[in-house]
C-alpha cells in the first residue's frame, strides 16, 4: 500500500479546501497500485480555481512519490452528483490526507466491511483451521488481530475496508463462499 497521508507531508493550500483525499488501490493493503488517485474536496469556489488550487496540490504530492498521481476536483455537490462514478471509493475507501482519518468521518459516518462466511460444508479440522486463521493460535495473532477486525457474530466479521484485499485472498484459501458488505457506522 502507498500510504501518501501517513508521510509528513507539508502541503500549502488554500483555506478554500475542506480535505484532500486519497482513495482507489492505494489505499488498499496488499494491492499493487499503478498510480494514486487523490480528490480534493473545496468549499463552493469557482472551477477554475478549483483547477489551478488542485494542480498546485498534485504538483506538491508529485514530489514525494514515485508513482503518478491523478487529481480531481470537487464541491460537495460534484462529489454526491450522481454522474460522480468515483463517490464510493472516495466515500468508502478514501482516507484524509490532513487528519490521517477515514474521509467519511466528516459526515459522522465509519466505513466497515462485513464478510458473511458460511462453514458448514468444512470438515471439522477445517473449521478449525479456518478459526486460527482468523483468530490465532498458541500466542500468535490471527488476522482479525493484526488488522484491526472482529467477529461479530458467528459467521459474519467487520474489518475497516482498507484491508479487504488481504481478508478476501485469504478466506479464498480456506472457503469458497463467502459474501462482503458495504455499510457505514454512525460515529
């Protein structure tokens, strides 16, 4: 994961920006991005300077990364447009770059993502297995540990969505049905 918004970074921008965010799969752990996909969000302010505002921000983040960075634009309302194709993964993947924070906390919102497995056609010792995996063994952490996950109840998980990628690869391991979630927690 290229991890932009854990870097110190010293951006100069206007007070006119509300956040700047970064989303897409580079935010996701265990992905392999070929860019980075920032969105800055503006209080209502004129296209145009929201272009040249954007511009100076993606001039300042090219600096210090190697990959490309594709940057856009938006005002609340360009960003709930329904014509916005990029809303969920800004909504639900996108993290702030100036507090460090999931960028849906801004509405009071927490993205979580619940996986419903289903076990009942395992062996016993799969079952196990499959356990362990997700909750450890002999002192050692499962993945539920180390990524800050937790079982709601039998059958169902909820981890914070940036570590989809890793829980999905390795629950493929042990099941083949399994089904993920999309919700927003009030904070």
């Amino acid at each position: 994961m290229h991890k932009l918004w854990l870097k110190k970074q010293k951006l100069n921008y206007s007070k006119n920006v509300i956040d700047i965010v970064q989303y897409g799969s580079s935010v996701i752990e265990g992905s392999s991005p070929n860019d980075i996909d920032i969105a800055v969000v503006f209080d209502k302010i004129p296209i145009k300077d929201q272009l040249n505002e954007a511009q100076n921000i993606k001039k300042q983040l090219e600096k210090s990364s190697p990959l490309q960075i594709h940057i856009k634009s938006f005002d609340f309302y360009s960003l709930f447009d329904k014509s916005n194709f990029a809303k969920e993964g800004i909504l639900f993947y996108g993290v702030s770059m100036l507090n460090k924070k999931h960028f849906s906390r801004i509405f009071g919102l927490e993205p979580k993502l619940q996986i419903f497995y289903f076990l009942d056609k395992l062996e016993k010792k799969d079952k196990i297995r499959f356990n362990y995996m997700l909750s450890g063994k002999g002192g050692k952490y499962g993945i539920l540990n180390k990524h800050e996950g937790k079982i709601v109840r039998p059958g169902m998980i909820e981890v914070p969505p940036e570590y989809e990628k890793i829980f999905t690869d390795l629950i493929k391991k042990h099941i083949n049905s399994f089904e993920l979630k999309k919700i927003f927690l009030s904070v």
